[in-house]
C-alpha cells in the first residue's frame, strides 16, 4: 500500500514533466502539455466523484506510466485516455492533433470500454477477445487501461457500495491476473489489495491490524537477518545489497485460505531480497544462505534456469532462520528485479527501446495467445489456454453436447454429474473423458468433455464421495441423499459412533438417555428428536465429539479424562487433557513413524512426523505423543517413486501397488523432460509395516530408481 492509497493526487502537470525529464531528458515536454491542456479543456467542468476536477484522473493516470518510466507516447495517450468516450472528441481530431499512434492508443483504450462482470461464459470470451485484440495492435493499450483501473481503484472510496463491489471483483477477476501475466508486478499487487479491501472489508481491516501490530517486532528480525547476510557477503567478499520484503494483505490472506492456517502459523510474513549484478554471483549467494541457516527441504526454486510463464527469473529458498523462524529468501540480478517490477511494460521504456531479446520471450505468450484469437472458430480451445493462464482456480469442460461447465480445480465427474443435475449425480455409475473411461474421482482438465453414465439400477451416491468431491453442491446433494435414504441406517451408525465416543471418558450413553440429558443436548442443537441427532451424526453433518462436548460439561470430560491421556486418531498425547487431536495432512505420520504433537493455538495438537520441516520450526511447542492404534483404521500416506520414463509406467506401478491390497487415493506423475518421469501417490495403510510392503514392491517394477516417503517443503510463493 502507498500513500496514494485515498487517491487524492495533488499533481500537477509540472510535477509530472519533472517526473518525466528525470528518466527523460530528452522528453517531447511540449506534446505532453499540449496533451494536457486538451484533455483539460475537453474535460473542464467535469467532476470526480471526489469532487476533484476530472483532469486530475488522467494526469494520476498519466503519473503511474510514468512511475513505470514510460515513452512519451504512452504518457500523452494516458493524459487523453477518457476524450473520446467522456469527452466526445472524434478520433480525426486527436490524429491531427497529436499524430496516429497517439489517436490508435486512445481509441484502443475507449474500445475496450467497461468489461462487466464476470457472469456467463460467452459473455466473457467476448469481453476478453475485445481486450485482446486491442492489445494485438499494441500493447500499450493494456498498460494504459490498468493504469486507469489502478486510479479508479484508488479513488473507488467515492463511489457507491454495489458499483464499488462491481469494479472491486472486476479487477480482482481480470485485470489483476493480467497485471500479473504481464509480469508488471507492482501494479497487480496494488490491484489487488485495493479489490481486497473493498470485497472483503472486515478480512483486510482485520488482518492489516494483525500485521500492523506485529511490525514492530518482524522490521527488529528482519534488520538483524540483514545485518547477518551482509556480514557472511562481506567476508565472501561478494558485493550486494540486502533488502527486507513486504509481503502485501491480499497474498497472506490467500495463504490462510489455502493453507487453511491462521494468521499465527502464516510465517513466511518474513521475507529478504537479495540482489546483485552478476547472475552466476546469485547462486554463491544462494550456497552461502544456505550456509548460514539450513534450507527447508523441497522450497528451493530456481526460476533462473527455468523461468516462469511470465519470464520471471529469480532464484527463491526458505530457511530456517534465527529463533527457528522460516524466512524467505529472493535472490536476483538488478535487472531480473527491475523486470519482475516492471514486467512487460520494461518494452516501452524510454531507455530501453529497442532491447528486444527478454522483451521478446515475454511477449511470447502474448503472440501465442493473439495466435489463438485468430483462430477464433475455436473459442473453446482459446478459452481453455487463456483461463490455464491467467485464471488458474478454475475447469472449463463440457457436455457431450458442448455445453460449457465451469468448475473448481480439482472437481471430479462426479462434481460435473450434480453441476448438469442432482439426478444424474446420484444415478452417476461411471464416467467418459474425451471418449475413455476414467475413474470417478479423475481430477477434471480444462476442455474435457465428459460424459456421465447413469444406470437407473443405481443404488445413489456412495458415501466415498464425500471425500472425493469438490463442490459445495455436489456435497450438499449427497448429504441431503443420505439423509432421506438412509435414516435409520444414520441413526444407528450415529448411536454407535456417540457411544464409542462417550466411552473414550469413561461414560455410558444408555445412563446419560435415562437422565435425560439427550434430549436435552438434542434440544439444544436444534433437533427435534434424539434420533434425529443420532441421524445427524451418521451422515456426519455433525461430529460425535462436538455433541460430547455439548452434553458433558467440559470439567466433566478433564475429570473423566484423568486417568487416560489425550488422545485422537490412534494417537496418545501425554499430559494433556485435549480433545482435539489430530494427523498433520503435510507429512502423513503413520504408525509406527516417530512423532511429535505440535500444540496448536486452533486446532490443539497436531501430530507431525520429528523430521517434518513444519514440525521442526515449530519445536517450541512440542509435546510427545505416541502411537496407540485402533484396529481397522487406516492412514493416508504419500509415496514417490522416480523412474525412467516408458509407457505403461504408471500402469505398472498402479498394479504393483494394488497387488499388495493397498488403497490408491490419488496419483499423478510428472515428467521432469530429462527422461525421469516422478510418480506421487496417495494411498491408506494401516502401519509402516503394509508401507514398506508397497514401497518394496514399487521398487521392483522395472525402470524405478527410487522410492521415498513425501516429506512436505513450505508452499512456495513468489
Ligand atoms: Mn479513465
């Protein structure tokens, strides 16, 4: 956030020439005045819903070019960006006046217009076409547009609560991800936190407190981190200048979201850039880091060698700093971080005009994507790459009848069967993608068609599909199934799940039914009769162990609890009376792996494998807990293998892994384009013991080089 964050630019046209002749000397001072007191007069009169003078957007406009050190061009087409559609000035006149490229940049910019929301597919592909292809003419158009959307932003204060929404979910839908393709960084996190702000007030006040509160403390750590960077720079003799980072509000909420985390375990708050000149100098840099604190497995990315769409470059790790504190670490050449700020629109700056080579591979996709737009008769295939690129949350797949279906990443068909209708989900019995059977819970691509089979002899959803569906829909649809479906089943599966868990504190459900004190509970949770609550359990809308906690006063339970020891999925905790325990997902502990519990602030104790990096900064709050588990309960476990790459290869490692009785939750595998194809899995074991078992037998299918547990690293951000 900056401190133009309420939008009142006082600027003048004086301060932005200054501006101008700074990165400029040669600037056409002259056009650009002309430029202004054209717009000025074509606008005069009109008003800001700020009450500024209208003038004053386009020159605010003009002012975040040039912040990017834009070309004269550029900067007169921001001053005259709203002449043609507010103002009612021809597109003749701006030619004559200011030249043809100024006049196409203009109308680039009134063509593109409002964008509307993000409602119904077609509408979309059209909104985006139309920005497309005023981009095609030049790029230009775009920077222009975004800078306009960031002034608008700034200043959205002033508009009315339902339109401030409207342009606040625009921005965040379409033209922060493409600040963000283009690689102009500075802009799509300004966009973004302002689109946060307005969407989610109560969110982003909340959490710009908790980060502000905490900034004291976090600048203290990052200065003394810096302080011992630079002395390890010092002594290797290598010259380099050390910066802190700040992470903005938008990203960290995603991360909570994601992550499900709470701001307390969000800790890559902390973040330090290193830059220098030489690009082999990065990576002394880096081995010297990582000499300094021990890097945390899996989070080095090396987007030097391999950089990302945008052409972002960068090498990125995460350590483990002072006070066992992760701290992310930036390494860069200058100019790979003038061009991650600055990104696409480094084209057109003044000082770099005609540097074409990186401009070139960034513009790449651009082309690739024009390329598409040409080939329109195709709009599934060009949405399909534009929506991989720029909105990757989201599936766009389709009926056999080329209906368009949009869906969270992840979905599976049989989200698709309850997104076409809840009859075709509960009679779904298998599944065709692009014409192949695949299972129910094949992870859905953009563009597929899917195709549902339905048996009328259908027996409705199976209760596995809880866990493998995607959508709140699809969900609910189930749920409501097995309400109606299997009543008394539910009730007799949650009389046996409530016993079981009364019984864990030493209590017996038939003494607390003849108290009365179920009906009360029943009561109290909003259920009409006892068997209704039993019911409720069985189709797990609500958990045993929050009814537990609502028929037995908490006291009760550390009374009962005294002579047993915490305890949750197969796991006892010493010394604590916890109800709440519970597997970490990053590292799958398994009996009988060595574990630690990790006292939690949200969600009690945590049970991590000792050698999970997230375990490990952590350390602090550790409490030792050991295994102790229920037959018949099984683990999630993930496995990789890597192998040489040959057909048939996940096949066989499918078999070999069945072969051994062992359920498969997921795989995927990736070639890694060097002739190594790796292989993760998600499969149930019930100990280590039926894992080595798979893992031996994995190692055997031919080509197979290694096999390993999956130990987590953090998740990596830039
Ligand atoms: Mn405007």
């Amino acid at each position: 956030m900056t401190g133009k964050e309420e939008g009142r630019s006082d600027i003048g046209i004086e301060d932005l020439i200054s501006r101008i002749l700074g990165y400029n000397p040669n600037s056409d001072v002259e056009m650009i005045r002309r430029a202004y007191s054209f717009a000025e007069e074509t606008h005069r009169g009109r008003m800001r819903n700020s009450g500024d003078p209208y003038i004053t957007h386009c020159l605010a406009t003009a002012e975040i070019l040039a912040e990017l050190e834009m070309d004269d061009l550029t900067i007169s087409a921001a001053i005259l960006h709203d002449t043609m559609e507010d103002g009612g000035v021809r597109k003749e006149e701006i030619e004559e006046r200011f030249g043809a490229k100024i006049a196409e940049l203009v109308d680039g910019v009134t063509v593109i217009g409002s964008l509307g929301l993000r409602t119904e597919w077609e509408r979309q592909v059209e909104e985006w076409r139309k920005m497309l292809l005023a981009m095609a003419k030049d790029v230009r158009v775009i920077l222009i547009k975004l800078a306009d959307r960031l002034h608008n932003m700034r200043t959205l204060q002033y508009l009315e609560e339902d339109k401030r929404r409207r342009i606040a979910q625009e921005t965040l839908d379409i033209y922060a991800p493409l600040a963000g393709r283009l690689g102009i960084w500075r802009l799509k996190w300004e966009l973004e936190d302002l689109a946060f702000r307005y969407l989610k007030p109560k969110e982003y006040y909340e959490l710009a407190r908790r980060v502000a509160s905490k900034r004291r403390e976090r600048e203290e750590y990052v200065e003394r981190v810096k302080e011992m960077v630079r002395e390890k720079l010092r002594e290797a003799g290598i010259s380099a200048e050390v910066q802190g980072r700040a992470k903005h509000l938008f990203s960290i909420y995603q991360k909570m979201l994601r992550q499900g985390r709470d701001f307390d375990e969000i800790h890559d708050l902390i973040g330090i850039r290193i830059l220098t000149e030489e690009e082999s100098t990065c990576y002394t840099i880096l081995s010297l880091v990582h000499s300094l604190w021990i890097p945390i497995p899996g989070t080095l990315d090396d987007y030097i060698a391999r950089p990302k769409g945008n052409n972002y470059r960068s090498l990125h790790t995460t350590v483990i700093g002072p006070a066992g504190r992760p701290l992310e670490v930036q390494i860069r050449t200058y100019e790979m971080h003038r061009d991650a700020e600055t990104g696409i629109a480094a084209h057109w700056r003044y000082k770099e005009r005609g540097r074409k080579g990186e401009d070139e591979k960034r513009i790449a996709w651009l082309r690739q994507l024009l390329e598409w737009l040409r080939e329109l008769k195709n709009p599934r295939e060009f949405m399909e790459s534009l929506k991989d690129d720029i909105i990757p949350d989201r599936v766009y797949v389709f009926t056999p009848k080329g209906e368009i279906k949009e869906l969270p990443v992840g979905s599976t068909p049989i989200d698709f069967a309850y997104a076409v209708h809840t009859e075709i989900g509960h009679r779904c019995v298998a599944a065709k993608v692009n014409g192949a059977m695949v299972p129910l819970r094949y992870e859905l691509k953009n563009g597929d068609i899917v195709e549902i089979i339905t048996s009328p002899h259908s027996r409705g959803p199976s209760r596995d599909w809880l866990k493998i569906v995607k959508t709140a829909r699809a969900r609910t649809k189930i749920r409501q199934w097995f309400r109606m479906m299997e009543y008394e089943e539910n009730v007799a599966r949650g009389r046996e799940a409530l016993e079981k868990e009364l019984s864990r504190v030493g209590m017996s459900l038939a003494a607390l039914q003849k108290e009365g004190k179920l009906d009360l509970a029943a009561g109290e949770l909003g259920f009409k009769e006892v068997d209704d609550l039993f019911a409720a359990i069985g189709f797990q809308e609500i958990s045993a162990r929050q009814v537990l906690t609502k028929i037995v006063p908490v006291e009760e339970i550390r009374v009962g609890r005294r002579e047993r020891k915490g305890s949750g999925p197969g796991v006892r905790v010493d010394g604590l009376d916890c109800l709440s325990v519970r597997l970490a997902r990053c590292c799958s502990p398994i009996p009988y792996d060595k574990i630690v519990g990790i006292v939690t602030k949200v969600k009690g104790i945590t049970i991590h494998r000792d050698i999970c990096p997230n375990a490990r900064v952590a350390w602090a709050r550790k409490v030792d807990a050991e295994w102790n588990p229920v037959d018949g309960e099984y683990y999630d476990v993930i496995i990789e293998a890597d192998a040489y790459d040959r057909a048939k290869l996940l096949e066989n490692i499918l078999n070999a892994i069945s072969d051994t009785r062992t359920t498969i939750k997921e795989a995927r595998a990736k070639a890694l384009g060097n002739g190594i194809t790796v292989s993760r899995f998600t499969i149930s074991v019930r100990d280590d013991k039926q894992l080595q078992e798979v893992m031996a037998k994995i190692k055997r299918v031919r080509g197979v080089t290694d096999v390993r547990r999956y130990i987590p690293g953090e998740a990596k951000a830039t």
